[in-house]
C-alpha cells in the first residue's frame, strides 16, 4: 500500500470532514472503517424509498453559523422541526416541557398558572438534599411530570431505577412557558434533501477508504504507512482495555415496514412508562413530509454496553472520568490525533463534532 499524510480511523463526521479539508488542502488521507458504510451513525438505509436513520434519529441544529454554511456546501437542507410527543398510557403530551404540556396535564392556559401548579407540586421536596436523580427531580418539577414523563423513560435509559441514579444527571429541567412544541432552540435546524449519505459521501471525494477494516487488528501495518493518525475511536480499545473498559450505554433497534402510509402521525413518539420496553418509536418519512404508500418504524431498546456492541452515550461519572484520564495520557501525540464522541468519551450534537474537526484541523495546520 502507498503512504499517506494522514490514516483516519472511523468516518463519521469528525474524520469525513477532517478527511475533506485535508485533502482539499492537498494533503493524501485514508480513512478505515471497521463498518460495512460510511458515515458512522448518521448513516441511512433507504428501505421502501425511505431513508431510515439505522442507528436512531438525526437531526441536524445549530446556531453556529460557519458551521450551518459549511454543511449547506455539499447539501441542502428542509425545514423539519424536532417536535416530540411522549405517550405515557393512553395519554398524549408535547415535548419539551411547555405550555402545550402543562395544559395536557392540568388543563391550566397561563404560565403564571403553570408556575403556581410546578410549585404546589414540588413543594413539599424543597427541604430535602438531593441524593439522587428522582429527589433532584422531584424538587425541580413535582409528582405529575416527573411520574408520568421522567420516571420509567430514564428508567429504561439508564437501565436502572432512578433512585439510583446520581442527582448531577439532572440537574436542571428545561421548563419552557411558551406554547411552543420546537425541541430545539437553535437558529438553524432540519434534515439534509439529498440524505446523510450524500453528505459524508461528498466529503470524502477524494479520500481512499477501506471497508471493514479494523484498525486495532492491525495497527503496526497501518502506522508505518503513515505520518499521522487521526483516531475517533474508543481510546480504551486502542491501549487494549489495559485499564479496564470505560462504561457505555448502547441500543439495539427493531425496523419494521408497516403496509400504512402513516402509524403514528409524529417522527418521534417517546413512550415513558416502564412496563413497554422500548424508550421511542421512530417514524422515518416524517423527517422528509413523505408520502409513500407503506411506512418504516423503529422501535428504539436501551442497553447495558458490552464489548462488540455499539457504543452511544459514555456514563459521565466520575469512575468513568478518571478512567478516561489514564488513558488520556497513554496518547503519544507525536503519532495521534484523536477526536470525536468515542476518543473524547463525551455526548456530542452533530454541529459540535463539525466544529471540533473544523478546529483541529485549523490547530494542525499552523503547527
């Protein structure tokens, strides 16, 4: 094999756009992937002419206006806005927490109304220090909310009852005192026309890539043939777990084609009680107004992470943090660059792993 200026282990958002700015500037990368696609998770499956988010909903927000005109360069975006709804029994709310919410639960119209409802029922946890995430809650919103919308949905998440849980988790609750259903609160906000696979697909022109290649099963070969390695994976895997394995939550997904045109009217339905085991149902053809004939689902399981499966949200707690340190150190940056949601172990919306690409590179290339 030849060599290259860079070797980019994974190509989700951080080594594809990396990949793209390096080769634009003239640099040779390749990028491995242990995946049968690129693309990470944001990659789709068109099943039906549908474009299913395989690894669970996508969608794009930011109020980083370099960043927003840096994706509008290779596609172009609708105007999906994130409307949740959560579905707790036979009973129907809008999420986030708002007006529409409150007026659900108690039939109350104004935010003054609302307030005084939040503080009857938090009232009586205002005494007490928060050992947990329920008592945290609890004193944030009250009995309704946190029962009916929080309890058993975190429950499912967490894999564990919520008294259990840390209190930092949830240290605040995003009370909005406006009718307004929008989940997010950024200026920019949609789902790409053209699909996901476009986007990374563009982004990697002129990059080589190879498939199903596992860089941790081979990492001297692929070392030699470069100058540097640009690593998003787990950093516990690339120092061989030599300190343990840093905690992880992960999914597992069910599809299921429906011969409907429409099955729940809605692109995200959460359910928040315990007893039904999936946390949400995903529609896909409503993050593009579709109007095909049949529909796709995706019932949305969460799960204790083991090795082999896929990794989604790290568990920030403070073990878990000064395990990551340790391996942090093990780093020789003379041969690695590392960055993403897996390297760094932390939650990253999609714009802020954009931006964090867009600024490595920017250090690098005045080095």
């Amino acid at each position: 094999m030849k060599r290259y200026d860079f070797i980019i282990v994974g190509s989700g958002l951080f080594g594809s756009v990396f990949a793209h700015e390096m080769v634009s500037k003239g640099y040779s990368c390749l990028v491995l992937e242990r995946r049968d696609h690129v693309g990470g998770n944001v990659y789709c499956k068109e099943i039906e002419d549908i474009k299913v988010h395989w690894y669970g909903a996508h969608i794009f927000h930011t109020s980083d206006e370099e960043v927003w005109r840096y994706v509008n360069q290779f596609v172009s975006f609708n105007r999906y806005t994130n409307a949740p709804i959560a579905k707790y029994k036979d009973e129907i709310y809008n999420l986030p927490f708002n007006m529409n919410t409150f007026y659900q639960l108690w039939n109350v119209c104004t935010p003054q109304d609302a307030i005084n409802k939040i503080k009857e029922q938090s009232s009586k946890y205002q005494n007490i220090q928060p050992h947990n995430l329920e008592e945290q809650a609890l004193q944030l919103v009250g009995d309704d909310i946190y029962y009916k919308l929080i309890k058993g949905y975190t429950e499912k998440q967490w894999g564990c009852e919520a008294s259990e849980l840390p209190a930092f988790i949830i240290k605040r609750l995003p009370i909005r005192l406006m009718f307004d259903n929008n989940y997010f609160n950024d200026l920019y906000q949609g789902i790409p026309i053209e699909g996901y696979n476009v986007l990374i697909e563009k982004l990697l022109k002129g990059t080589d890539v190879c498939l199903n290649t596992d860089y941790n099963k081979d990492r001297e070969h692929y070392n030699a043939l470069c100058d540097k390695i640009i690593y998003t994976g787990m950093l516990d895997e690339l120092y061989d777990y030599q300190f343990g394995a840093l905690n992880y939550r992960s999914l597992r997904f069910e599809h299921e084609i429906r011969n409907t045109p429409n099955y729940q009217g809605n692109a995200v339905v959460n359910y928040t009680e315990k007893e039904i085991p999936y946390t949400r149902i995903i529609e896909h053809k409503h993050f593009e107004f579709g109007t095909q004939d049949k529909t796709v689902i995706s019932k949305e399981y969460s799960q204790l992470w083991k090795k082999g499966d896929e990794a989604y949200y790290p568990v920030n707690n403070t073990k878990n943090e000064m395990l990551y340190r340790k391996y942090l150190k093990l780093v020789d940056k003379t041969k690695y660059l590392i960055g993403g949601r897996l390297a760094e172990y932390k939650y990253y919306d999609m714009d802020k792993v954009i931006r964090a690409a867009l600024n490595t590179v920017q250090l690098y290339t005045k080095l």
